[in-house]
C-alpha cells in the first residue's frame, strides 16, 4: 500500500466516516418506511427511484465541468456537505413524501461528488496500479460502511426498535458526516487546475464512446439487481429479526473491506473482463439465495452481494480510469447510467412486488440478471 497517493489515503478517510453516517440508517429507513410510517413497497420502490434518478443530470454536469474547467474539490466538498446535512432531517419526516425529498438531496449530494471524486482518485494513482487505487479507496469506504453498521445493531440492541430510537439514530449520522467535511476541506489536495479555460464545445473522444459503449451491460445488470432496499424488506419478509438486520449488512460490508484492495490488485493482473465475470455471477448468485426464501439462504444472498457489489465498481472504476480520455464526464456517465437504470429498475421491481407479491418479483430479477450474465460471457468469448 505504500504506492498510495496520501490525497487518496485522505479521500478513503473521508468516505469512511460519510459511509458510516449512511450504513447508521440504510438498513432501517426501508422498515421506517413500511413499517412505521405505513407506506407500502410501491412507495418505497418509488423513493428509492426518484432518489436514484434525480442525481442523473448532477452527475453528468459534475463530471463535464471537473474536466472542462478543471472544478473538482468544490464539487467533491459540497457534495458531501448536502449528504450530510440531510441525513439527520430524516428524523421529522412523517411521510413518505418529505423522505423522498430528502433522500433526492442526498442523492443528488452523491452525485455532485462521484465524479469528480474518481477523477481526483485517477488523478493521484501511481502508473499501473489504478485498480489497486481504487480497491484502497473502496476498502476505507466500505469499512466506513461496517462500522456504521455495526454502531447501529449496538444502539439497536442497548436501546430498542422503537419509532424514537430510529429517530434519534437518524439525527446521530451528523456527527461522523461533519468529520469527513472537515477532513475533505481542510486535507485533501484540489487537482492541479488547467493552464487555461476551453470552450464550452466538447465532444466525446473515441476512447471516450467505447468505453461508455462497454458499461451498458452493466447498467442493465443494475437495472435487474434487486436494491439493497428490497433486500432489507425481503429479510424481514422471511422473518429476521429487525434487530438482526444491521448484521446482514455487516456481512456484506465485511466482505467488501475484506476483499476490496486485493480485488483491486486482481484487476491489474488479471484484467477488468475477468473481475466482470466474477462480479455477475456474484450477483446472481445472491439472487438466486434470495429466491429460495429462507434465513439461511438470505444470510450467504448478502454476502454474494457485497461480492458483487464490491468487484463491479472496483473494475469498472479502474476501467474508465485506464481507458477514457475525459475521465471526469466518463465517470459522470457511469454514474448516472447506474443511477438512470437503478432508478427505472427500482420503480418497476416495487410496482411488481406490491401487485403481484414478493416471490414474482424475485423471479423477474433473477431471470433478468441471469440473462445478462449470459450475454456477457458470450461477448467476452467472441473477444467484443
């Protein structure tokens, strides 16, 4: 790990203390929601669509603007300034409209910042190590996630599952995202800033289109992946305890941490194309558990999750930063392709499982991933 830029060490701190504010609250606002505030999975497959897709136009301005005038830690700063300040407004919500604005907020602070982000992370990666860089950043971002994760099944284990404590837990995140604020204004570098202004005409290079031409299959993958949202209704569909819930994610956040850096060195061995065919298969793998439905099953489905989960951004990261020429609005691209298709994906798995019942919807995401994973390993192995 010694061939890590301290920018990018910093920017891993950063994510770190910003994911654990988030993993505070991603296993149980889903429950928050259905449970509490009695809304049904059409409305939570509707918050997490628009949430997802009002951060599409952010990223691609994001990502053209860091590479046109060379505007890159602003972004990343209030990016990550807007996600922390909406988190704890969570906790005076009473419906699930106020929730989807504020969730859109996040989203859209998440996507001020992705772009821009990776191209900070590009910039300060050593010659021929762009996946290990990445598969660092990754690491000290999941274990943020973890920690947050595990900090919550202790609070909801000292304190309860009440409609209070969830609250509460949503005004604590404040205090782990004002940390990695602080930390991105005050220790993280800006990029080195163009020697002048271009124009506003811009064209993607032919780099540039082929590589956003090689991402589609993964956008579709997305679109078809159930979101980590519904794998917290279906746990508790099957009757894991809401207690318990948080340590689903611990599982699939330790096995990111675990495995992300060295992931992320596989990629420079072994090439992207590889780590693809691993991380789709991962995804399927979790799809077909979730499909069984039962606690054993549900348990090793997270796990091949944060497998897929993990081995899929790592790779498809180092790809754009090793292949396209305006990394900044290629990675702007990528992010909102995912959030374009996640979106859309989102909405229509809700809108099944609350008309035509959980097991459908299952069905219809692991026939579409399923597919997909096919049609990759043909095209890998006609060489496309």
């Amino acid at each position: 790990m010694k061939s890590i830029d301290k920018n990018v060490v910093m920017l891993g701190w950063v994510s770190y203390f910003t994911d654990m504010a988030t993993a505070m609250i991603q296993p149980i606002l889903p429950l928050f929601i259905v449970l509490i505030l009695h809304e049904g999975m059409d409305k939570l497959g509707f918050i997490v669509a628009v949430a997802t897709f009002v951060s599409y136009a952010m990223r691609l301005i994001s990502g053209y603007l860091s590479d046109r005038y060379g505007i890159v830690k602003p972004f990343v700063v209030a990016g990550y300034g807007l996600s922390t300040l909406t988190k704890p407004l969570i906790g005076f919500t009473t419906n699930y409209q106020q929730i989807t604005v504020l969730q859109s907020l996040e989203r859209l602070g998440k996507g001020l910042r992705s772009a821009p982000k990776d191209l900070m992370i590009a910039a300060y990666s050593k010659k021929n190590a762009s996946g290990k860089t990445f598969g660092f950043h990754k690491m000290l971002d999941i274990a943020g996630e973890l920690s947050g994760t595990l900090i919550l099944f202790a609070l909801l284990a000292l304190f309860g599952q009440s409609e209070s404590v969830m609250r509460n837990i949503f005004y604590a995140t404040l205090i782990p995202g004002m940390i990695g604020l602080v930390l991105m204004i005050f220790f993280v570098r800006d990029t080195p800033k163009p020697s002048q202004h271009v124009s506003l005409k811009f064209t993607f290079s032919e780099k540039d289109k082929q590589t956003i031409k090689a991402l589609f299959v993964y956008f579709f993958f997305v679109f078809f992946m159930f979101s980590n949202a519904f794998f917290t209704v279906q746990a508790k569909e099957i009757g894991i305890a809401t207690a318990l819930i948080p340590l689903l994610f611990v599982v699939s956040t330790g096995i990111q941490t675990a495995t992300s850096y060295i992931i992320g060195s596989w990629i420079d061995k072994v090439g992207v194309k590889r780590i693809m065919m691993f991380a789709y298969l991962s995804g399927v793998i979790s799809q077909i558990l979730l499909y069984l439905q039962n606690p054993l099953s549900t348990w090793f489905a997270f796990a091949f999750m944060g497998l897929f989960t993990v081995a899929s951004l790592n790779a498809n990261r180092a790809y754009i930063a090793d292949t396209a020429q305006n990394k900044g609005s290629v990675y702007g691209v990528f992010y909102a392709g995912v959030a374009l298709f996640g979106a859309v994906g989102a909405y229509i798995g809700g809108v099944i499982w609350e008309y035509f019942g959980m097991h459908t919807a299952l069905g219809y995401s692991l026939t579409g991933t399923l597919v997909m994973l096919v049609l990759f390993g043909l095209a890998v192995r006609n060489g496309k």
